[in-house]
C-alpha cells in the first residue's frame, strides 16, 4: 500500500515499440507504471502516445499508472483525464494522475488524509502559563486568551514544530518535553482530517517579544485563571485539555515523550511513548 | 490559518460590474474569495471571465483566490494556471487551485501533509499476539511475523482504523484500549510524512479467518516469540515498539485512552491521553 521509487527499473526514455512510440516510463514494486512529464509536448502528440502507452500497459497486464505533470504542462492535464485517469494529488508545482487498469478492486495508496497541528503549554515555576490573544480567526476581539496553536510544516517535526510556534508568536525560547494529549478531528479543513497535539514545553526565557502580524498580545498569566476563563470552562474540548494540563501540574501524569529512532529502511524518525516503564532514556533535543 | 466555509456570504451567479461579466463567488473569512466552477464552459469565454474577475478582485483588495473545478472541467486547468495560479490540493474528483493576489506574505493554509497508519497489537490471555505474514511489500517471502497494519481512510477514527484492520486482515474482533505510542516519519510516500499509532487492542473472538490477497499467514503466537525475531531484534523501530507492548503486559505502562469530547465547533471529537490521574472516565465503544 506504499509507493517505493527506490528500486525503480527505467526504460528507454521513447520506447520503440512494433514501430509505436510509447512514452517513456518506469516501473515501480506493484506491478505499476510511473511517467514523469518534463518537458513541453503538443497536447495532440502527447494524446496520442498516451493512447498508445495505455495499450502497451495493457497488454502487459500492468496495474497502477501514475503520471505526474510538472504545473508548466497544465496544457497536458484533459488529456490525460480523458484517457479515464482521475486525480490522486497535487502540489503547488505538480499534478499527480493515476488510473487503475485491471478489474480487480483498485489498491492504490491513498492521499494524505490528515492536517497537524499543536497547541504549546508553556508554563514556568510561577505555575504561569504563556497565553496569546489572535488578531484572525474566531476569537478575534473576544478577550479569550488561549495557548499558542499553529499548524505544523511539510516536513517537520511535531516538537520542532512547538518550539517554532511559539518563539514566532511570543519569542520565548522553549524546549520540548512531551506530548500530554492529541486529538483527532474530521471534516475541518476541505474535507480533510485534523492531528493536533497538545505539548508541554519548558521556557528558556521569559521576556516576550509578540509578533505583530497575527498576535494581538501575549502574556504569563497564573494558570488557574486561563482554566477557569468562561471560554474554557464552556468548552468541552479546551476544558478537557486544561484538565489535562492541571493533572501534569498536580499529579504524576505522564504523557508521551520522545525516543529517536531509525525507521526499518533506515531513516530517522521518532517514537513518542510513555518512557517511565522503559529501559531507555527519553531525549528533548532535537 | 484555517478555511470555514460556514459563513460565506454568496454573491450572485455572474454579476454584472461596469457592465462586465464576472464569475461566480463566495467570499471568505480572511479577505479572500472562493469559486466553485461547476457547469461546463468554453475554454475563452472563461479565460475572459477569469481576468475580469481577477482584476474586480484586486481592485478590491481580495487576497486568496480559489478555484475549485470538478476533473469534468479538465479542460480549463491551463486557463486557470496561465493567470498565475498554482495546485493547492486534489482530490480524485476535483482540483483546487489558489493564487494570492497582495503583495505580502502568503498565509494561504498549507495541503494536508500527513498519511496516518495504524499498527495493532492484539494479544490474549494467554500471552499470544496476533501476527501476520504479508503477501505484498519488502517483508513478502521473509518468514517475518508482523503485527497487522494499515492506513486509516478518509474521515475514520484511528481505533475505528484498527478495529477495521484487524477484523480484514485476519476476522478476529477486537475492541480499541489505547494507543501505546506513536511514530512520525518524513518523506515516506509522496514527499508526504507519516503518522503511525500502536494501538492496543482485546480480542472478542479467536478464530483466525484469514484475509486471501494481502494476509499470506495469520496466528496467534507467544509474545516472546514475536520479539525475539531476529528482525524485530536488529531494527531499532521494531525492537522499540515491542518493548513498549511488554512494558504495557509486565508493567504498570499507561498509554492514552479515548475521551469523547466535542470540538469547539460542536462536531464530535476524541481526546487521546492518559486518562489515569483525570476525573474522567475514558471510553472504549466507539
């Protein structure tokens, strides 16, 4: 249900084929077929080698067929829609197309599904928690001080992305401790899902220096008073996450921390889990 | 930094301005405007629509412009991308395209960014966790017992996810308890990352009914077994990840548990945390 290009076989760039040209294509781990336009065709030319490629897979008994068009061959998109292909996914520079051949059930991987986000409990040993005040979005102007939330970017990690957020919205220098919570949303953004993960950081500093663009104002406040505003105390969810904030301050609570790791094909990655019934030692520097 | 189509305020399907035909638009929350496209139309009647438009828009002060077209209008992508838009995201069915007009700094929401996957450990009173043997992918062939895995769909819960996969891949049921821990990864399908929960699971039924095409063995085998492997023992995410599943069998290991909440904007929701020192009571019956 992945797609690996690391063992990717690659043809002839146009393959003679019984005298046919066929666009030129690799084959990935599943019994598919991946085209990666580069340059400029004729829309008529391309139509026509794409016709004759569909046979050629077919024939072979190929199943997925992926191509990918750079946003510079826009010109080539309704071709390839016409061929029967459906989107799979884009991004700001390319689209990616597929279709499933066969008439077994189409096993192709899905798109990314979910959006993540956190939210920053950054409290100091005052038991003062680091709030901020939104110029944008719902809270606008309603006085509702809230932890500083942002949404994590392509590539990041969740606890660099917690550390970003909150030295852009408030200049506090913070580390990352754990994750005490995270909850699963749906349908919040085009029909996407959301991730958001409450983490707990510790300060390094203390002055704020608020960003102007997107925070009205920024402050220490004793964390008692941000639990028991109206706002949190009517919200489920937001009283909930103080809850789960307050039970960290008071109580033994463990959340999840951060053990690095290697995925299997090498990479590094991260497991956060509970390390207190572990042999191994948990990291905060990333 | 999110998109709420809740309070959009519809103009009128082409509205007549200086006597110039525009397209059809909403507005949105953050200065910005949103087209639907949705009947067909002739390649340069809309190219002409477009600019009027767009030039309407910039007068106006609009910022994020975006145009959603159904893949039945393939055929005005380039008209759309000529005008300086670029992909925001795809769907199968649709293509969002977006251009920011002003001259600041685009704060247009980024694309979904995360696929999320599931691992299940299920494991019975007699110290026996369920495993698998795949068919397909880089452990086909190995010998290698697994613990079954999947990616979660479009809008479903994580322990929706888990029960679904485990019930598929091998027809035992099963009831979500926690989520022992989790893994992010980068660039793991598509440049996108990758979410991946441990969930613990108690089966309600024994009997292994295997799934034909991606399940090549399936049986319930002793814990120690499993971990002992030698591939659970040489990769460093698979030995880690056992050892949390017997810290969960032989300590007092707390993971997160399922508390039903809503969301601010009153859909229902899941906070996942360790719910022991919480007042509380975590569910299991979603």
């Amino acid at each position: 249900m992945s797609i690996s290009t690391s063992s990717l076989s690659v043809s002839k760039h146009v393959m003679p084929e019984d005298g046919v040209e066929l666009l030129s294509s690799v084959e990935d781990l599943y019994g598919g077929v991946r085209v990666d336009m580069v340059e400029s065709m004729d829309p008529k030319v391309f139509s026509t080698l794409l016709k004759a490629s569909m046979s050629h897979w077919r024939q072979r008994g190929k199943k997925g067929i992926w191509i990918k068009l750079p946003i510079e061959l826009a010109n080539l998109v309704e071709a390839v829609v016409k061929e029967g292909f459906r989107y799979h996914h884009a991004e700001p520079d390319y689209l990616m197309l597929v279709c499933w051949i066969p008439d077994t059930i189409d096993t192709l991987p899905a798109n990314a599904s979910h959006r993540v986000g956190i939210g920053a409990f950054v409290v100091n040993d005052k038991r003062e928690v680091l709030v901020v005040q939104e110029t944008t979005g719902k809270f606008r102007g309603s006085g509702v001080w809230k932890l500083p939330t942002g949404v994590i970017n392509e590539g990041e990690d969740i606890a660099t992305a917690a550390v970003r957020e909150v030295k852009e919205e408030t200049g506090v220098e913070t580390e990352f401790m754990e994750v005490l919570a995270y909850r699963q949303s749906h349908k919040s953004f085009f029909g996407k899902s959301d991730l958001f993960f409450v983490c707990l950081l510790k300060p390094h500093s203390f002055d704020i220096q608020k960003q102007d663009t997107e925070i009205e104002k920024a402050q220490w406040m004793p964390v008692e008073d941000y639990a028991t505003q109206p706002f949190v105390q009517k919200s489920e969810i937001f009283k909930l996450i103080a809850d789960v904030c307050l039970a960290k301050l008071d109580t033994d609570y463990a959340g999840f921390t951060l053990v690095p790791t290697t995925t299997s094909s090498g990479k590094p990655s991260y497991l956060f889990c509970n390390s207190r019934h572990l042999k191994f030692e948990p990291t905060s520097a990333i």
